[in-house]
C-alpha cells in the first residue's frame, strides 16, 4: 500500500480526537467553547498526529507490551504517576507541590488525587479542587488556578 495513511486511520485518529477532547474537559466548558472551536480543536489533533505516534505514545504511558495480573507491581510501570511519583521523592530536588483536580474529571478522580498526594508525601490539603472543572484545569480555571499557585 506505500505506507500511505488509510481511512482507518483518519477515523481512529479522528474518534481518538474526540473522546480525548470530551473526557478532558468539562461540558460546561466544551458548550461556552462551541461546536465550531470544539471542532478546530478535532482537526488540529489529527493534522499534528498519526495514529501510529498517538498508539506509540499511549503504549508508552499505559505500558500496554507487558502482560498486568495480580502479582505486577505497578511501579514497575516507568510512566505510571506513582512510578514517577517515587521518582520524584527519591530526586535530590523533589519540588513543593500542590495538586490541582477539576470535581469534574473524568482521567483522574479527586481519591486518585489525595492517592496520588500521599504516594508524594504531599501535606494534607496540599490539593486544589476545581468545582466545575474537567481534567484541563488550567484551561477551564485558568484564572482560579492561577491564583491558586500565588
């Protein structure tokens, strides 16, 4: 076939596109946005990606070559964020941080977060939880974020 990109590609790609887009942000956010945006945004994933980079890159993340059962530890997991949580404890420079959670997310739940915190040896409250916001909190709250870091 060349090594052309098929029409299966460009619907994976496009498919991939959007339920990224819509699992990412809040509904609110996505309305005031409007479909025109929402759509600007579809095509400019896919002009910028192939779906061979996209998969390559969520094998990377997910680590989806190796085989999960009950006796996998997932910090063998290198991009895993308890794996890059320890990481970053081990790490001459662990920086403060606070981490931030829209109530709305879907990708990482606010226990996941106070998970995700404790595996940082985070302080209690050390977590900013955006009311309204999907997991793109600095987009959708950009200002209350941005007062939150001052």
């Amino acid at each position: 076939d060349g090594g052309g990109i098929t029409m299966n590609d460009t619907v994976r790609l496009k498919s991939f596109a959007w339920s990224i887009i819509l699992a990412t942000y809040s509904d609110a956010f996505l309305a005031n946005a409007g479909s025109r945006k929402v759509k600007l945004w579809v095509d400019h994933i896919c002009q910028s990606n192939t779906a061979d980079g996209i998969l390559a890159l969520l094998q990377q993340n997910h680590d989806t070559n190796n085989s999960v059962d009950e006796n996998t530890d997932i910090l063998d997991y290198q991009w895993d964020p308890l794996s890059m949580a320890q990481r970053i404890m081990e790490s001459d420079s662990a920086p403060k941080s606070m981490l931030a959670v829209g109530s709305l997310d879907k990708m990482a739940t606010i226990e996941q977060v106070e998970f995700l915190n404790t595996a940082l040896g985070g302080e209690a409250g050390a977590i900013a939880v955006f009311d309204g916001s999907g997991h793109a909190v600095p987009m959708e709250k950009a200002r209350e974020w941005r007062n939150s870091l001052i």
